[in-house]
C-alpha cells in the first residue's frame, strides 16, 4: 500500500471510491479534479490517497477552515477506505498524514466526520462526537412541480446574475446556520473558488428569491449526471418566516430534474428543524446520518 499526494489525475478513482463507500455524496470527476489542481490557497488544502496495484482505495483532505472566525480551526474531510482494505492500517495512515499537516499550519482544533459504524475509530483517535448531521434523498421522478410565488417575488436562475451579489446573499444567509463554528468569514476569492467556478455548479437550476429588487434567498444545485447535491439553501435573517427557502428549494428541484437530474440528495444539522421540516414537505426521505468529531491538537 502507498500512501501519497493526491494528483488531478486521481479524479476518476476517487470519484469511484467515493460513490461506493458515500453514494449519497455527489462530486462529479470534473470537480474533483478541479479541487486537486487549484485548491483555494487561503485553506492550505492539501489530500492524500491510498493506492494498491494501481487503485485508489483510500482518500483524506486536511486544510484550515477559512469560513469561520474561530482561530487556528482546520476541517479532516471524508476520510475513507474501501470496504475490501479496511483493517490493514490504510485509514490511520492517511489520518496521520492529515493530522500532520493540521500541526504545521499550527491548527489547534480539528473537525472530522464519521459515520456511526466509525464513532469507535474516531473515539479510539481522540476525536469526540458532536453534532448529528442527517442525510437524506428524493427521488425527482416525477419531479416537483414549479411553485407559484406570491405578488411581489420572483424565482430567478443564476445564470446571468452578478456573482458578487450571489456572494453577498449566500454570506449574508449562513448567519445563524447551526454548527460547531460560524460561518463568517468567508472570502469573495474563497466563495467563487468553491462554489461559483465549481464545474458542478448547475446555474440553470440553481434558484434565488428576489423581494422588490433585492435577493433574499436562495438554493444552490451542484450535480453530476443525473444526480444533484443541494449545496445550500437558506435566506437572509431578516427575510425568515414567509416560505421562502421552500419556495427557492423547489424551483430549484422542478428546474434540476427539467435538466436530467433523477436524485437530490442534501444533508442538514440535527438543529436545523426548519430546513428539516421542508425537506420532509418536499418529500425527502431519510437514508444515513453522520456526525461531526472534534479534537483538540497539542
């Protein structure tokens, strides 16, 4: 087994790995490629993969967490190992590379998730549960119907839209959203790295809520093929109370299954019950939960 940097030429059979072991994650190879070769320098992102007799059987990314404005915070993401190398080590020695990288950038609080089956490893690595995130998908056949907005909002695509304007009202609505940290720090540089320049970002039918000339709210779509990730849906605080995240979320999902998309998937904080609540309205269905793990560095 050979543990080593991870290559934009690694897309595919990460994207492979991943569909098998997280099938509800969607990152398409173009993203994923994306994310290796230009990773946004302010997170110092860097990831490793496991490779047996030519096939990526293992994957981890480490980087600071620029979001929030909680000092010296870094994130371990989807740490992962086929289900047929499991037990030889593979994991402990990609989280090893992952948390010595955290130390060099002096990261003194690190955040990874684990699936329940996990919870032992995580614990046994010094990492304590904290948060319940829930998983859930909805079948777009057939898909939502387009909801009529009341006098005074419409429900715009987009394409076409400033993106600094979509930046605001993104950063502007991630107040309050429920986590271990703030999201509050978020750059314009960071934000179109991430989201606006993603190849998987469906603009089409990535949906935003306009109030008298204003964006107030808005869902955001990244797909690959015929399956969507609902990346974010929220509304500006002043703005909660009037349906509006609903209403965003279901034009998105009308216009994303106009365009091929069979499945949505999307995740939510145990304590987001409003979103909770109108992903049930929609139809969603739960299918696995995880959980965010905390650990202090020395």
């Amino acid at each position: 087994m050979l543990i080593r940097t991870a290559r934009p030429d690694d897309a595919p059979g990460v994207v492979a790995l991943r569909s098998l072991v997280h099938p509800y994650l969607v990152r398409g190879v173009a993203s994923t490629r994306q994310m290796i070769a230009q990773p946004p320098p302010e997170e110092n992102w860097r990831a490793w993969v496991a490779e047996t007799a030519g096939q990526i059987v293992g994957w981890v990314s480490a980087y600071r967490n620029a979001r929030t404005s909680e000092p010296d915070f870094g994130d371990i993401s989807t740490l992962h190992v086929h289900p047929e190398h499991r037990g030889r080590g593979t994991g402990t020695a990609l989280l090893t590379a992952a948390l010595a990288h955290l130390g060099s950038l002096r990261v003194r609080r690190v955040r990874t998730w684990a699936q329940a089956d996990s919870l032992p490893y995580a614990r046994r690595h010094g990492f304590t549960p904290s948060r319940e995130l829930r998983y859930s998908a909805l079948d777009l056949r057939p898909a939502p119907p387009m909801p009529e907005p009341p006098a005074g909002v419409r429900l715009l695509p987009l394409t076409g839209l400033d993106p600094y304007q979509i930046y605001l009202l993104d950063d502007a609505a991630a107040a309050g959203e429920p986590g271990d940290v703030p999201v509050d720090a978020t750059s314009y540089s960071l934000w179109r790295s991430e989201c606006w320049e993603n190849p998987g970002l469906d603009r089409d039918a990535s949906t935003v809520a306009e109030v008298d000339g204003a964006l107030v709210a808005l869902s955001l779509v990244k797909r690959d093929g015929d399956r969507m990730w609902s990346d974010f849906t929220a509304t500006r605080p002043e703005y909660r109370g009037r349906g509006l995240a609903r209403l965003t979320k279901q034009a998105a999902l009308h216009r994303a299954a106009g365009r091929g998309v069979r499945t949505a998937y999307t995740s939510n904080d145990e304590a987001n019950a409003p979103m909770l609540a109108i992903n049930e309205r929609l139809g969603y269905r739960p299918m696995t939960s995880g959980w965010s793990c905390l650990r202090d560095l020395p």
